[in-house]
C-alpha cells in the first residue's frame, strides 16, 4: 500500500514536471510581452497581392492585400510586427540568400527549396501531432544540407495548394459522340480520347485538338507532365544512396522511355499554338478548341468559366491514375503551392512556427487565401471552396486527400531539382521538343542522362 | 627634367583627388573587388555563397569543359556573335541609301525611323518577334509563303534548325539601326570633292563606293565589329526570354550562350563555383578576341593618329 502510494505520488510529480516543463517550454517560446518584428523573405501570394490588394484583368474580381492578414496576426499577437519583403520570382533564391545573409530574415517564403537555409520542420510537426493532422500535405525535401538522400526532411509548410486538375469540355465530347471518362482513368484512356477529337467537329466544323500538355511557354515548368506520367507508370528515375554520388539515375530505362513517348504521342494532339509554345491560351471560354486541358490554379479556371457564363460546359476531374506500385489507383497529380520555412539563421524561430500554423489554418487567414483564388491547405478551407464552387470542387478534394504527400515537392523517385544539376530545364527543354515532335523518346532520355550525368562528374 | 612643383600649386591641384578617388572607390568596389571575387570563387565549390565554400582547385575548370553543355554554349555564342555581324553590312547600305537621299527631311524621317527598333525595350521586341517569327501564322512565314507561292511553317524560333538565323533576325532587326547610324555619320564626313574628283575621272558608283567610301570608313567598321562582337558574346535577354523564360537555350540548346549558362548555374542550379569558372572562360574569350581584333585592325592606332 505503501509502495502503491509513493509510486502515485511521484507519478503524479512526474506528471506535474512534464506538464510544468512543457508550459514552461511554451512560455518560453512564445513570450507574449516580448516585442520585436518579425521578418518575413521571399517570393510567392503575399507579395503578388501586395499590402493593398490586386485586380484580376481576366475575371475583373478583386482580391485582398497582405494587409488582412497583418492585421489579424497583430490582433493575436499584439507584441510581434509582421515585416513582409516580397522577392520576384527571376532569381529569389539568390535575393533570398543575400537576405539570409544579412541575418535579417525569419520567415522563408516558398524556402522549402532553400535547404541549406531553413530548418528541418519533423520535429515541430512531431511536437504539434494536432496541427500535422489538421493540414493536408507538407513539403519535404531530400538533401544532404539537413540528411542524407535516403531520408525526406520537411522543410515547408504549403499556406495555399494548387494540385493539377484536367478540364474537359462536355460539348466538343458530345459532338465527337463520346463518353466522358470517369476518375479511374489513364493517361493512355487520355491519348486515346485526345486523338479521337482531334480533327474537325462533326457539329461545328470547326478544328479541335484532343489536349494541351500544360506550360508549353514556360520551360520551367513543363516538367509537371513528366512527373505526373512517370508518377502513373511508376518509372523510378531516381534511386537514392545517402549522398548523391551514391545515388542513381536513369533516364533511359523502358519505363522512362514510355514516359517520353506518351509526352511526344500527346504532343501530336495538341494545337499548333501548344506545340510551338506561343500565345498559348488557358482561359476556359466558350471559343475553347481543346477537348482536354489539364494546369494548376483551378480556381482561377473555375471564374474564367463563370465569368464566361460557361461553367456547366466543362467537367472538372482529377489527372489519370496511377498504374503501378503502392500508390496504384490514386490520380498521378502533380501538385505546386506556395510555402513557408523558418530560417535557420533566425532568432525567434518558435515564433516563426506560430506564424506557419497561423498561415496555413487560421480562419481569417485561410479565408484570405480562398479570396485570394487559392486552396488552403486545411480541409475546412475546402469545404468553404466547394460553397463557391459546387461538385467541380470535388476533383480538388480527391486529388488532396489521396494524392501521396510526397508528390507535392521535388524529392520522388520521378523527379529531383535540388541534387542533380539542371534537371528542370533540361526536362522542360526536351519536353518541349517531344510536343513540338523535333525529338524522340529516345533521344530525349539520352539528353537527360548525359547532361545529368555530365554534372554529377562534378561532384 | 621634371618641373617641381610649388606648394601652392600642389595645394590647388589636390583639391581635384576627392573626385578621383571617389571613382576609383568605386571602380575598385564595384569593378575590381567583384573581379577578384569571381576569380576566387571559380576555384571553391559554392552553393550558397558564405555557407561552406570549399577550395577545389581548378576543377571547376574541368568540369565545365567536360560539360557538352558548356562547349556547345561556346559554339552557340560565337555563331551568334558573328551572324549578329550582319549588322554592319546592312547598316552600311541603309546608310548608304539615306545618304543618297541628301540633306532633308526625308533624311532625317529616315534615320529616325530606321533609329527607333534601338530605343524599344528588348522585352517588347522580343515578344513582338514571337509573333512574327512563329511557326504557324507568323508575319514572316506569311510574307515567304506568298513569295514561294505554298505554305511554309517554318518555326524560326521554335525549330532547332532555325533558331540561330530567327534569332539572327532578331537582333539585326534591333541593332541595325545603330549601326545605320554611325556608317551615316562616317559616310557624311567623307570630303565630298574626293567623290567629284572620280566622277569627273570617270569612276562609277561602284567605283566611288569601292575606292573611296569602304577604305576611308574602314575605322567605322572596325569600331563596329569590336563593339559588334563583344555585345554579341554577351547576348542574354532576348535569348532569354525566346527560350520560354529558361536559360536552357530552347530549342534543344541551340541558343544558349556562355551568359547564359552563366545564369542557369547561378540562379536556377546554385552552383557558384561553376557559374564563376564560365564568367572567366567568357571574360578571357572576350578579352583576346578583342585583342586580336585590336591589333589586326590596327584600331588604337587610328585613335592615335585621330
């Protein structure tokens, strides 16, 4: 009875300590009578909206500023100034640098790239179980900065998400006479339908393409089809040791050769103006000519569509599935956001953890992002999103919930732009050249390792 | 025998150092100092400049001349500079044919007019040449297809094939009325009476142009092609934004210079070292072409003789 007792008294200290110590630990990091500013860097929504707000030229409809959400975090936290420097995107990562340099940032916008500068965010997540449940995806990233390659780090926390979504336009499918495809499409189910209409309708006359492969005028981002199609065929292109000499890549396998050749078979279905990557067109209206689109910002699709009065014309739907491996059934998705990090260099990093929790689930600041024409990365963001949006929401839900977290960033098997030199403009040079048919598969593989491996001699 | 100089002298002529020395402050910090540190970085391995450089001798050196990469990028800036030379040529016979129409206004609507391409923002022309040089419904493409009489669709900047000459175009399109410009002002300095004397001794026009005009602008021509070939080394923008906003060159390369790897090492692959190592490969290219062509022409001695 005795011993019973002692042992409950000094669980009960136990218990006491933890909790005093964990208060204690709180206290500390969060000291609300402290005063100081709060730095914000980088590129990315708060600085396109600017402290007032902006006008949308295409919609008409305006968005908030930055302004909202200083207010709001200064409602909560009167004792921390919110600073926000906005970089352009040309060449953030060096304006970030030098900022970092200056000791003068907390707050890295869109860092999680920036590994070498930013913390490690497992262990805040670790701390914060509730908050890691409240969000839908994280960004990580494999680096040798923070781990070795074998292991993928949070760096970032996503505040807005813009997963890839396709676009099919019901009419040009019922002038052609055929059946929408449902969610458990494929990429060959899309080629397949991409090449039945391209030709001339048979109601209208007039020329359609069957798809546009997305971002042909920007080579910086035209690797997103080969992510998603790699993704889909499960073509493993990166086989991480603990450092990058250890790791592998190979762009010329069967599976990755596939990849290309479905880029290059839908390039042959894609209107002239796609395949040279000039004046394209993303706007959804009622001029639209291509049977398939597929792009990020949907949202911003969906009010050129009501703006356009032709929203019930097309039918939003996740990408095609993926085929093979332990993500088999899910859509392929490729998926951008705008991110925040805490600078490593910072001296008030808890409280620069506070201010990606607040971000990215505040309700003030999560309704600022959907006003913005964006997806918050918590659930109840969207459930407020498909208020607006109605079922064509339901494309965007199913991608977030199924797609694999590690898809969102730059650290999968399909694809790395942070440890293997020139990836992403070697990838959106070929990639253009596969659509615009100046290339082959083959070829095109062989780009890629060489220029890969030609770097990696470096190391 | 040097003069002393007298106290109050030196005293008045010290009044002027301040100006001196606040140039060569910043010659040194914003020239040299950045020079240097070029120089020493090409020799570390740099990620992120002040976290953990690390001194690699020459191999960033090696590297970049094992890169097919940076070789071709050499090729592709040197082809560029030179077609880029066109420049010279067609300004000379604009200039000619200005000139021809004597002192006016129709001269100067002319040289305005020819001038104007030189003062819009490369941005802007470069957007306008999408247009014209597209493949499908390009201007130009239009214009040969109603000159060959069947429809051509030539990509000039979007088909590896053709990139070089629509880029060529481009850039002749922009600077040929600079150098219309400078082949006026030395064709206009040109004694009229030595063009009287060969009429009267029966020279033609050809004759006139060969014997008298060519060989008496020969320093326009050289000023020209120095100045011609050292900012064609250091093309960027317009390659730039053609390649769809990336510094890979598109298509396939075929238009990336050594700035612009440069770029894409320094910004889009931060790897410092290699991207400092290609800055100095292009500053020795520039710097003995231009010697050599310094002395084959004989430039800064004209200056002298001048």
């Amino acid at each position: 009875m005795k011993r019973k007792m002692i042992s409950s008294i000094l669980c009960a200290a136990l218990a006491a300590s933890l909790l005093a110590g964990y208060g204690s630990c709180e206290a500390a990091a969060l000291d609300e009578s402290e005063e100081f500013t709060l730095r914000l860097m980088g590129p990315g929504l708060l600085g396109t909206q600017g402290e007032n707000g902006a006008l949308d030229m295409v919609t008409g409809l305006e968005t908030p500023g930055y302004n909202v959400i200083i207010d709001r975090w200064e409602e909560l936290h009167p004792n921390v100034k919110l600073e926000i420097e906005n970089a352009p995107w040309d060449s953030w990562q060096s304006a970030v640098q030098a900022a970092v340099l200056s000791g003068d940032v907390d707050v890295v916008l869109h860092g999680a790239t920036l590994t070498a500068l930013v913390e490690p965010l497992d262990e805040y997540l670790a701390a914060d179980p509730e908050y890691a449940e409240q969000i839908y995806t994280t960004e990580t990233r494999r680096t040798t900065d923070i781990n070795d390659l074998t292991v993928a780090t949070t760096t970032g926390i996503p505040y807005t998400l813009s997963p890839m979504i396709c676009y099919l336009d019901k009419q040009i499918f019922e002038d052609y006479g055929i059946e929408l495809p449902d969610e458990n499409w494929t990429w060959s189910d899309m080629l397949s339908l991409a090449q039945q209409m391209t030709g001339t309708d048979p109601v209208t006359g007039k020329q359609t393409y069957g798809v546009q492969v997305d971002s042909m005028d920007n080579a910086n981002n035209a690797f997103f089809t080969f992510q998603m199609v790699a993704s889909a065929y499960d073509a493993q292109i990166f086989t991480y040791g603990k450092t990058v000499e250890d790791s592998t890549v190979d762009y010329t396998s069967e599976k990755a050769i596939k990849v290309f050749q479905m880029i290059k078979d839908l390039g042959e279905c894609c209107s002239p103006t796609v395949r040279e990557g000039v004046n394209v067109a993303y706007q959804l209206t009622a001029e639209n000519d291509t049977a398939i689109r597929y792009s990020q910002n949907v949202f911003t699709h969906f009010n050129e569509a009501k703006v356009g009065e032709v929203e019930d014309r097309f039918v939003f739907m996740p990408v095609p599935v993926i085929e093979e491996g332990e993500h088999a059934g899910d859509p392929s998705s490729f998926k951008g956001c705008n991110n925040m990090a805490i600078c490593n260099t910072s001296e008030h990093k808890d409280w620069a953890w506070e201010f990606i929790k607040f971000m990215s689930t505040d309700p003030v600041a999560v309704q600022w992002v959907i006003d913005c024409g964006q997806i918050p990365n918590v659930p109840e963001g969207l459930d407020t999103v498909r208020e607006i949006m109605g079922d064509k929401a339901d494309a965007i839900s199913r991608t977030l919930e199924t797609m694999p977290n590690e898809f969102s960033n730059s650290s999968t098997a399909y694809y790395n732009n942070i440890n293997f030199g020139p990836v992403t403009a070697t990838l959106g040079s070929v990639t253009l050249d596969l659509v615009k048919g100046t290339t082959t598969a083959e070829e095109a593989g062989q780009t890629m390792q060489t220029t890969i491996e030609e770097f990696l001699a470096s190391k | 025998m040097k003069k002393k100089l007298s106290a109050r002298q030196i005293k008045k002529q010290l009044r002027w150092y301040p100006f001196l020395i606040l140039s060569v402050l910043a010659l040194v910090l914003f020239v040299y100092i950045p020079m240097g540190k070029t120089i020493q970085y090409s020799l570390y391995d740099v990620s992120i400049v002040g976290f953990g450089e690390k001194f690699v001798g020459l191999k960033n050196y090696r590297t970049i001349f094992g890169q097919s990469q940076f070789v071709r990028s050499i090729f592709n800036t040197f082809v560029l500079a030179f077609l880029g030379l066109l420049t010279i040529p067609l300004g000379f016979f604009l200039a000619v044919l200005i000139n021809g129409l004597g002192k006016g206004k129709l001269q100067s609507f002319f040289r305005i007019g020819f001038y104007l391409p030189n003062i819009i923002t490369g941005v802007s022309v470069v957007l306008m040449f999408a247009v014209v040089l597209q493949g499908n419904g390009g201007l130009l493409n239009i214009f040969l297809s109603k000159i060959f009489g069947r429809e051509i669709t030539i990509g000039w900047i979007s088909d590896a094939r053709y990139s070089k000459i629509g880029a060529t175009i481009l850039w002749c399109w922009s600077n040929m009325g600079y150098s219309m410009l400078i082949n006026l002002a030395s064709l206009q300095s040109i004694p009229g009476e030595l063009y009287e004397a060969a009429t009267v001794d029966g020279a033609t026009p050809w004759n006139r142009i060969r014997y008298i005009t060519i060989p008496l602008m020969r320093s326009c021509f050289t000023f020209l092609l120095v100045t011609g070939v050292i900012s064609g080394l250091s093309r960027f923008t317009d390659l730039y934004i053609m390649g769809k906003n990336s510094a890979a060159g598109i298509p396939s390369g075929t238009l990336q210079t050594i700035l612009m790897y440069i770029y894409q090492f320094s910004f889009d692959v931060p790897q410092f070292g290699l991207s400092c190592a290609g800055a100095i490969v292009l500053f020795v290219l520039v710097f003995a072409f231009t010697m050599v062509n310094v002395k084959m022409t004989g430039f800064l001695n004209d200056e002298e003789e001048v």
